[in-house]
C-alpha cells in the first residue's frame, strides 16, 4: 500500500498512523504522486488526532532525541525518507528506543537520512551570509540540497533575537523570516537585492582577511572544497572575486505577498 | 592607515596560530547579540583547507619581544599596525551580524610591556561585552608576564583564554623566547586554573550571572622550532590535561619565517609531524591512552603509519579481539574503530550477535580492522602473527614519503 500525504508533518504521521492500523503491508509513504499505478494507493487527509498519538508514542516511548531525529530525516531530499522513518517508527512499537541500533535497512537508511539534513543544517549554520539592507534587515540567500531553512532559521534566530532576518532558500523558493520575535514561512520568488556601499566595504573587509589568513605554503583545494562544497560557493562572499556590483541604489525590504505561516522547529 | 591594510596585516601575523576551535563554550542569548554554540561552528575554510570561525587577530604586531622563531619579534624590519579597541570591537560586530564569524580570537605582540598590552585586550572586551552588549565567542591569548589581577580581569570577559607554553622544556623556551619566562607562564596556567575551579563550583543560579573562562583554557606547542621530541612534547602536553585542565593543546608546525637563528632549526617541519601529534593527543583525550604507552622516551612518532596503528602492531598479541565480547576499553584500542563505532557496537551486541558486515554497517573501516577483530561468521586470513606484514598494510602514504619524512626526523 502506497500512502500519499500533503507536504506538512502531522499529515506524515497521519500516514505512519493508518500504515501501522492497517494489516496491509506498507510499500511506501510519499507526498507526490506519480508512484507504480499498479500498487494501492491511499489518500492521505491530515488528521491532528492521529498524528497527535503519534507524537505522544515519540515522546512517551522513544524520546525527545528522537522526535529530533525523525524532523530531521523528514526534512532529507532523500526520495524514499518517508518510507524510511514509517517503517522506523513501526519497529520501534516492538523495540522501543533502542529501534536506532537495528539492523534494518529502512532503519539505517533513516539514520542516514537524519544524518545528511542535521549535517547540512549545521553546515549552514557557518555558510549563510547576511546582508545589511538599507532598512536595517539582516537578508541572506542559501541553496541548500537538503529542505533545512526552517532549522537554520532557528538558530540564527536565537543568535539574533532582536533583529529583522530574511533567509531566502532559492532552490526551493521559501522565505524564512524573523520580525519582532515571530517566525514565518513563506512561499515566494525573491529577487538578489542590490548591496548598499557599507555592505560593499564591508565584504571587501571581509575578503582581505580570508585571503590574509590563507597559508599559501599549505595549498590544499581538495580539502577546501570537502568541507565547502561547490554548491555553497554561490551565495559566499570570500568565494566571489569582487564583482562589478551595480550602482548602489536605497533598497528597503518589503514582503507583499502573504502574511506565510508561523513555523516551530522543535 | 586604511582599515583594510591593518587588518591584512594583523590578521596575516595571526595566521600560523593554529587554534581555530570555537566549541566549548556555552553562552545562552540573554537579549544581547549573539550566543556561543557548544559544538562549534566553522563559517569558512581556507584554500590550505583550514577552517575559518573566529576572526583571528593580532591587536598590534609592535613587539619588545624577540623570540627568534617569530616573524614580528623586535628585530625584524616588517611592516607594523595596530588597531584600536574600538575600531576592533566594530570590526568584530559587522563580521558577527553578517555571519562572517563566530566571534573574536585575539592575541597581541608585546607592545611597550605586558601590563599595557593587556589593559587594551581587555578593553577590546569590555567594549564587545558591555557597550555592544556582544554574546557571542571570545578567545583571547594573555600575554606572558603580565600581571594576575589583569589575567583574572580578562578571564571574566572572554570564553576561553590560552597561554602559550611555546615548548615542552624549560631550556628550549629559555634560548629561544628569552624575554619568556617559565615561571610566569605556570603561574598564569595555575591561577586560572583555580579560578575556573572556584567559579564552577558556585550554585547554578550565581554561575550564569559570572562565568570565568567557561570554555576553559587552552595552551599551544611550537613543533620543532626546538630539539624537543614528540614524547617531551606528548609528555607536557598530557601534564595539562591532567595537571592544569586544559581543554585543548594545540600544535603548531614550525615555519622558518627569519633568518637562520643559530639555535633554531632551519628547515621546516614537515606537516604530517603535527598532524601524528594531533592523533597521539587525541588518543590521550579520547582513547585512554597514555603517552607512555604511545612513545617511549626520547623517540618521535612513526611518520608513515597512525599512532594507534603503531600501537597495535607492537602489541599484536594482544589480538585479535572478538567484538561480541571484548570490553568497551579494548574495542577503542582496535584500529579502524572510533568512539562512535565501539559504542554502537556495544550498543548493538545486545540485540544479537554481529557479523562482519553488520561491522561495516555501523561505520568500522573494515579495511583496518578486519586484522584485529572477529566477528560471527568467517574470517579473512589471519596476518595478526606476521607484525611486519601487519605493519606495511597500515602503512598510509608511500613508502618514499616516510623515508624522506623520517630522514628530516631522525627517525631510527
Ligand atoms: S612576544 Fe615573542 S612570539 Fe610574541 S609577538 Fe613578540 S616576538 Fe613574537
């Protein structure tokens, strides 16, 4: 049985709830469609109560450490972590916390999950860079592989508290944003606002310190680029030679479209 | 002088320092800007592949000093800058909120006397903490010979402080930092020591208010700019895990970067030399290890194959282990294990007993450990009675490398 939910986590645990209700086994769980025609199918409504028992099961059963750990595989662009994390969750009714430690492949496949998406988002908590906007806004452009702004926002969020953040994810055209205490989630195409003269020196500072503390004896790109992977270098200062950035004009951030939804990591 | 050209200056005399580790410290956000993140975060890394987390400054590079393996020691003719408390602390500010960094790292020639240096790094500090009201990460390096009551000022302010040992050995410090004296260094180590000591054994609720060095203290070695070995370096490093509770040693290979100084070797020290230093000390921390075990005295670790590896092949009769009994302890002492393995496989031997390719599953490199362990199932050909054939499928870079490593070295 093929179980499609929409793309929110209480409709994923809807569909780990009904998949362990059901005596059918379970061949996959995903939010698009498009799967085998020839397999069952089942449509998925999001359903707060059964999603709620599902947590409690997390919470009561496995842990907070696990409730950490299944919001960060959810997050994986792995295509089968749906599947993965559902059949976790399944065992863990016999094995309880220590499911973890099971040789399973839909368990080591979930943990692996958990690992890229937690890996990636610590990995942008250092490879995000702000921009000052004119209007004060903290504005900044990720790519990320994996779908981690809503706990990269989070963190710098707390680093941040008192000011207005905008962290942009342009593969997936998601704006994050922190305003007056309150995070929100929105589904927009932003354009690359132009950078202001102190945010042109600014960069110019911080690209002659990077070249600075380079030891050109000790050359080792290969290194360099494990821990900093191409795909980072796009939206990185210290990684662009200084461009030949357009006239600097007064540009304010404003967001016309939604009001977004509020989002809680953890 | 302009802005940019101080800070190439300031942050290019700053490089070598080897530190660039900003974890340890845990500083909640209480309404200011910033806090510090227990694990540590890199921001960057360097085309030499290091990672970049801190900005890492010298306050000036002026120095009365003239230690003759550094490159601003007084006699050179370099170029000088030095900022000022303020334009630091802004700098600082406009690199945190950008995300550039994860705080300030700053350390200071030795301008006009010790005292006088350290009044201005601890007004760097005062200015971040107070005016700019600055959460994040600071690391600053006291400068020796200053006086304790300017030491323990600074302690308040920063996450983590570190005073340079420089060498393993009294002499080697005395010939060639003669301006440093042992006494004074010790003396600093100890009286944070146990200020760190007094502070943390406050009452949870009077601790976040007051926090001393909460990151704790770090000290750094210069490999081979002395005659020191890696066992009076391995020796003094695990004294400061024990004895003064650092929490990092940090390592630095020498580069020439002067003259010839008739008491300080000329040639550069080969990279591979510090990094077997880093594994040995990790050992020590991690592995329970002790130096003694690793390195008998006088003698330098083998270039061409890990310090654990090293171990394992003098001790093979000790193997190989079965994994499905062996304590925790001795899972740790197989290479090709690490902590995170040997406590999944503690983890995972009560559920049933593990195969060979369970062991590859949990993250063990196979490719090592398959010597030195047994598993359920069937067994490779055993080689764990043939130590030199044992020894040269350890071995990790080619032969040619060790000779010519161990040729600088020494090394019998
Ligand atoms: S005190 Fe010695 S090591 Fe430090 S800056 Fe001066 S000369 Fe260099």
């Amino acid at each position: 049985m093929i179980y499609v939910f929409d793309e929110t986590f209480d409709g994923f645990l809807t569909a780990v709830f009904q998949s362990a209700q059901s005596k059918e086994p379970l061949d996959s769980v995903t939010d698009a469609f498009g799967q085998s025609i020839f397999l069952a199918v089942t449509q998925v409504i999001t359903d707060v109560f059964q999603a709620g028992r599902v947590r409690q099961f997390i919470d009561t059963h496995l842990g907070a450490d696990m409730m950490e750990t299944v919001r960060y595989a959810f997050l994986s662009a792995n295509p089968d972590r749906f599947t993965y994390t559902a059949r976790t969750l399944h065992l863990a009714r016999r094995h309880g916390a220590r499911v973890v430690d099971v040789m399973d492949d839909a368990v080591l496949g979930f943990r692996d999950c958990y690992r890229e998406a937690m890996r990636e988002t610590h990995r942008f908590t250092g490879l995000t860079r702000f921009s000052e906007l004119a209007d004060g806004t903290l504005y900044a452009v990720i790519a990320p592989k994996h779908n981690v702004l809503p706990p990269v926002l989070a963190h710098f969020a707390q680093r941040y508290p008192r000011e207005r953040l905008a962290v942009y994810d342009e593969n997936r055209h998601l704006l994050g944003m922190l305003d007056a205490g309150r995070v929100t989630l929105h589904k927009v195409t932003m354009e690359n606002p132009v950078p202001t003269q102190d945010e042109q020196a600014y960069r110019q500072l911080w690209r002659a310190f990077f070249e600075s503390v380079t030891i050109s004896e000790r050359l080792n790109p290969h290194l360099q680029r494990q821990h900093m992977p191409k795909y980072t270098w796009r939206n990185l200062v210290e990684m662009q030679q200084t461009p030949a950035e357009k006239s600097p004009e007064t540009q304010a951030f404003a967001l016309q479209e939604s009001p977004g939804r509020d989002i809680i990591w953890l | 002088m302009e802005l940019e050209e101080k800070l190439r200056i300031l942050a290019g005399a700053a490089k070598y320092d080897v530190s660039c580790s900003s974890s340890g410290s845990n500083r909640p956000n209480t309404g200011g800007t910033g806090n510090a993140a227990v694990s540590g975060i890199c921001h960057a890394w360097t085309a030499d592949g290091r990672c970049v987390s801190l900005l890492k400054v010298l306050y000036t590079n002026l120095c009365s000093f003239d230690c003759s393996y550094c490159f601003c020691r007084r006699s050179n003719d370099v170029p000088r800058a030095s900022f000022s408390p303020d334009e630091l602390a802004r700098l600082t500010m406009a690199f945190y909120r950008r995300n550039y960094i994860e705080g300030l790292f700053l350390s200071s020639a030795v301008a006009v006397n010790p005292d006088r240096t350290m009044e201005r790094l601890i007004r760097v500090a005062e200015i971040l903490r107070f005016r700019e009201g600055f959460q994040g990460y600071i690391h600053m390096k006291a400068i020796p010979g200053a006086d304790l009551a300017l030491v323990t000022r600074l302690g308040f302010l920063v996450d983590r402080m570190s005073i340079n040992m420089e060498f393993s050995t009294h002499r080697q410090l005395h010939l060639l930092a003669p301006d440093k004296q042992a006494g004074q260094i010790r003396g600093a180590m100890l009286s944070v020591r146990d200020t760190i000591n007094e502070f943390s054994n406050l009452p949870a609720v009077r601790r976040n208010d007051t926090r001393f060095v909460p990151a704790g203290q770090s000290t750094q070695m210069i490999v081979g700019a002395g005659d020191d070995t890696d066992s009076d370096i391995l020796s003094s490093a695990q004294n400061m895990y024990r004895e003064m509770r650092m929490k990092r040693v940090f390592y630095s290979a020498y580069i020439p970067v002067n003259l010839p100084h008739p008491l300080a070797v000329a040639s550069p020290v080969p990279l591979r030399r510090e990094h077997r230093i880093y594994q040995a000390d990790w050992l020590i921390r991690f592995y329970g290890f002790e130096a003694g075990e690793l390195l008998t005295p006088g003698a330098n670790l083998d270039l061409a194959v890990d310090p654990k590896a090293a171990w394992a092949v003098q001790h093979h009769d000790q193997f190989p282990v079965n994994v499905n009994r062996a304590p925790y302890e001795m899972l740790l002492r197989v290479p090709g294990i690490g902590v995170k393995s040997a406590k999944r496989i503690v983890a995972s031997r009560r559920m049933g007993r593990l195969t060979y390719d369970s062991l590859a599953k949990i993250g063990v490199v196979m490719k090592r450990a398959s010597h030195f362990l047994t598993a359920e199932g069937t067994r490779a050909t055993p080689v764990i009675d043939q130590p030199e054939r044992l020894y040269r499928l350890l071995t990790d870079g080619t032969a040619q490398t060790h000779q010519q490593l161990s040729f600088f070295d020494g090394v019998p």
